[in-house]
C-alpha cells in the first residue's frame, strides 16, 4: 500500500507546519504573544525602579518636613518668594536666563 504511506507522510507534514504556524502565531501576532509579554516585562521593571526610587524621594522629603526651620531660611524664603526686604536695603532684581 504505497497510496497509504504517502497520505501518512502528507498528514505528519502537515500536522508539522500546523504546529509551526501555531507556535509562529502565538510566539508573534497573538494579542498576548511573547512579545508583547516580554516588552510589559520590561515596562513593568522599569516603572517598578521609578517608584521605589519615587518612595524614597517621599522619605526624605517627609523627613525634611519635620526638620524645624532655620532663622537663615525662613529669611531666604520672605526675600526670594515674597520679595520682602529690611527697611535699610535697596533691593536690585536679576533676572535669570
């Protein structure tokens, strides 16, 4: 029966490619293919970094707002944000480029 092994050789072949295409589809174009899985991988390792990195900018910003204020910065704040001056001085502007 040569007809036979013929058509066996055809369905292996063609199971083969069937697979290939499968693996081909799954590995490239599904809507979660490794690609895109390997590609969130990334997005989710470098958004993890920025908020550990956002945490501890937190941390020490909290704990400079429990640090009381200096004489020398509440004086640096009222001159440069509220443009307050001694009644003895002549303020001159600058500006800055």
């Amino acid at each position: 029966m040569p007809g036979n092994e013929s058509n066996r050789d055809w369905g292996r072949w063609s199971l083969a490619l069937g697979a290939a295409l499968l693996l081909v589809w799954v590995a490239f174009f599904d809507s979660h293919s490794l690609l895109k899985r390997l590609r969130w991988h990334h997005e989710y390792d470098q958004l993890s970094a920025e908020n550990e990195r956002l945490r501890h900018q937190i941390d020490a910003l909290q704990h400079k707002l429990q640090q009381p204020l200096s004489d020398e910065v509440v004086e640096r704040i009222a001159r440069e944000e509220y443009g307050m001056k001694h009644p003895d001085e002549t303020v001159y502007p600058i500006e800055r480029k």
